[in-house]
C-alpha cells in the first residue's frame, strides 16, 4: 500500500514548509520539494493537501476506554472510540489500565489489551496503574515493562478505590526509577476531598455544583508537590496528568526548578470549559462533572500560555465517557456522579479553534504538545510523533478553512451528549492514516476495524 500526500504546509513542532510526503509499506520513505509521480507503486493513493497543513498523527497521551469505575463502566469500547478519534485526526492512543484493588496486575493488563485486539482502528499502548503494591505483586509490574508498557500511573486521589497508600507509592516509585519508566499521576490529596465532601453533603450540599469546591485547587497543588517531594527522593521522573490550575501548574514548575524531573499535562476541557458549566442547574451541571474539576476562567490563560512556552508539554484529553442516566447515579449525591468529559473526537479541533485561530500558540507549539512531546516522553519516537524518514506513516491533512459546529450528531462516542454542542468548530481534519492507509476522511470514519496495533515501548527514562 502506498500514498502520495501532494503539495501540503509541512508541520513538525521544528519546520514549516510545502511539499510532499510519500509512503510505502506503512513507512514514510520520501519527502521532498516535489515528488515526480512516475516513481509512484502501482495502485499508490494520491491525495491533494495543497491549501492544507499535514501534521504528524495526533497522540492522545490520556484515554480511558475499558473503565470499571465509580460503580459502572464507562460508555466506549476500542470501536467506538478509535472512530472518534479517527474523525478528530488522532492516530494513537495511551489507555489507563486502571484494575480494582483486588485484581492481579498482570491480569488486568492482559485483560486491557483483550478490548484493544481486534476492535481498534488507531494504534494504542497503556500507562500501567498501581493501586496497590504489596510485596507478592511487585514482580508482576516488572513482567508488565518487559511486556512493552514503560510507564506506571497512580492515583493520590478516590479514597477507598484508586488511591495508592504512601508507603506504596513510595515503593512503586521506587521501583519505577529502577526499571526507568516514568510515572503519570493524578495529584489531589484524597482525604482532604474526602473530608470537603461528607461535610459538603451534611450541610446538604448535594448537586453537582458542589463537586468543584470538594476539590479545590490548593488540594491539586498539594498532590503535586506532594508526589514531586517523592519524584526528589527518589529521582524517578514524574508526569502530572490533567492539571487544571494555575496553583498545580505553579507547584510542578517550582519542582522542576529545584532539579525534578517533572513533565505537565494539561486536558482539552480545562482549557475551554469553566467552572460555571458544572452550576448548570437542573443537574444539566453533572455533564461537566470531572476531576479535577473545571475550573475559574481566569486559569485558562495559564494553561494556554504554559502550552505556548511550553512549560506544560501536553495536551491530551481525559476521555472518560458516560451517558447521562450514569450522571443520573449522582441524582442524590455529586460524590456519585460517575466523573468524566468526553473529548477524544473534538480535542484537535478544540485546540485549533481556541488556541491557534485566535493567536493563543502557533501551529508548531499545536503538534508538539499534540502529538510529538507524548511521543518523546512515552517511548515512541520518532516511530510516532514525526514528519521523518521511517516514521510510520500516520499522517492528518488538516483544513484550516472548515467551518461548522460541534455536536454530538456528529460524534462517533457513544455517549449521548457532547460537552461542546452547538459550539462554532474552525478546522477539521480532511484525511487521517494510520501507518500508510486512510482510516478517515472529512469526519468521517472511512477505514478498518481491527487495523490498530498494540506498540511496545522501551522504558527511556
Ligand atoms: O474525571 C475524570 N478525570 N475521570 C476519569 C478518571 C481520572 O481521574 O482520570
Ligand atoms: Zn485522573
Ligand atoms: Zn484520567
């Protein structure tokens, strides 16, 4: 199978420049000024890109698919989801493989990969989660990175279900730094949000509007300097995922100071969303319920200007999806309300819309944070993440010029509300491959199920 991309804007997060891409064997082998077609394979696909950017395939560094969580599962499965993703010009997923504290680690990651296998349309990998560590299990992490997956993630947060004991953390990050895979962590202080809630729902406090104050930002900057202060002893090097405020951001930017190695993640709906969607009334709000949870506006010019310096490194999304009658388990309770915004589909779009339209970064800061910074810090690149000779052929012809409006008639996940209806969208990718074939066009899922391959990563930290 081969492809000829013909006269695009050349983007990496280094170059900017027009000409053509061609691919053989999955593998891009030409990229020149022009390329004459007489050298094309018979059968080559040519598609025109000129008037449109070709951006190395998006990396989604922060997905959850396969999740058993706050009393029920979440709505996608590998299907479902790698047509949104598709549609929105991502070409590669990191899942969370987040088990009960019950279940045998290496279990559940061969579990997590048995929902990928045949159902993913996008290439995809997983971030390890360690909910619990006691002595008989640890060797199990190891088999788990010698098997491909060369990073851990844990929670400081969810008491009583996720949230990994200090004395474990220490432990696992520990471990982590021997074996050289990074840890992704989810930093709020549990028994703080634990003690913010119950005294929340005595005073009767009980809609969504409340989830935000149960958790706020001081609790997430001390899970970050709290986990940074481990990341110091240890020297393990440390991804804060989702990081929400201006206080978190500040926390892990005054760890990196002191010599931690600390990396930033920041997700799509913090940066467009706010606070007040959560005090919808009519529990309109639970749609917007998620953790950390949005927050004041004033925290979005942070975010945007951390990704434009680069002191955050990624964009990914958290897509956490539920329906709304499971937001409806909240009815009683916001503790209850299963937490997520679903945004795998629209978070390309989003951040060409909110932040590169209106001169919030530039296309550059766009692919790195979007695509070649997950790639680096994960053990993918340049295989992912790069416009360069032998990288795989994931590639998105991207129209700057595409008008319309986000809705959830036109959203592959299947849950049944998009946080962003009836926003106006400015852009859309035209065409997505995966390794060399078309998977998407103008979004629309055009490709094979199945086509998705599981991406061993080596551990290089
Ligand atoms: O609200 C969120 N973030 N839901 C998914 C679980 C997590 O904390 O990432
Ligand atoms: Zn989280
Ligand atoms: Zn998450």
């Amino acid at each position: 199978m081969a492809l000829l991309i013909r006269g695009g804007r050349i983007i990496t997060p280094t170059e900017d420049f027009t000409g053509d891409i061609y691919a053989e064997d999955e593998h891009i082998t030409r990229i020149e000024p022009q390329i004459d077609p007489r050298i094309l394979a018979p059968g080559a696909e040519i598609v025109e890109a000129r008037g449109k950017y070709v951006f190395p395939g998006f990396i989604d560094p922060h997905v959850h698919i396969y999740l058993p969580f706050m009393g029920t599962y979440a709505a996608d499965d590998y299907e479902s989801a790698s047509k949104a993703a598709l549609a929105g010009g991502t070409t590669t997923l990191i899942e969370m493989i987040c088990p009960g504290a019950a279940d045998e680690p290496f279990a559940a990651f061969e579990l997590w990969k048995s929902k990928a296998e045949k159902l993913a349309a996008v290439d995809y990998t997983f971030h390890m989660s360690v909910v619990r560590f006691e002595a008989h299990v640890r060797d199990q992490f190891r088999d788990i990175v010698k098997a491909g997956v060369a990073s851990f993630k844990v929670f400081l947060a969810y008491k009583g279900a996720l949230n990994l004991s200090d004395e474990h953390l220490f432990a696992a990050m520990r471990l982590a730094k021997e074996l050289g895979v990074i840890v992704t962590a989810h930093c709020e202080n549990a028994d703080a949000i634990d003690a913010l809630q119950k005294a929340l729902l005595a005073a009767g406090k009980t809609g969504p509007e409340w989830h935000g104050p149960s958790r706020p930002p001081v609790v997430e900057a001390d899970g970050v300097h709290h986990l940074c202060t481990f990341a110091e002893l240890l020297g393990t090097h440390v991804y804060i995922v989702h990081t929400s405020c201006e206080p978190a951001v500040r926390a892990a930017l005054a760890a990196r100071q002191r010599g931690v190695n600390v990396w930033i993640e920041s997700v799509i709906p913090h940066f467009v969303l706010d606070e007040t969607y959560a005090e919808r009334p009519d529990f309109e709000g639970a749609k917007f319920v998620m953790s950390p949870p949005l927050r004041a506006k004033a925290n979005q010019d942070v975010l945007w200007n951390g990704v434009k310096s680069r002191d955050i490194s990624t964009i990914g999304t958290d897509h956490a999806p539920f329906r709304v009658d499971q937001k409806q388990m909240g009815r009683d309770a916001f503790t209850k309300i299963p937490n997520g915004i679903p945004s795998i589909q629209e978070r390309i779009d989003l951040v060409h819309t909110w932040g590169v339209v209106p001169g919030r970064m530039g296309l550059q800061a766009m692919v790195d944070a979007c695509s070649t910074q997950a790639a680096k810090l994960f053990g993918l690149y340049p295989r992912k993440g790069a416009i360069q000779l032998g990288s795989d052929a994931d590639l998105v012809v991207y129209d700057p010029a595409y008008r319309g409006k986000f809705s959830k008639e036109c959203s592959y996940s299947n849950v049944d509300y998009s946080a962003y209806e009836g926003w106006e969208q400015k852009g859309r990718a035209s065409v997505v491959t995966v390794r060399g074939q078309v998977q998407a066009r103008d979004g629309e899922f055009v490709g094979m199920i199945g086509r998705g391959a599981f991406l061993k990563r080596e551990p290089t930290h």
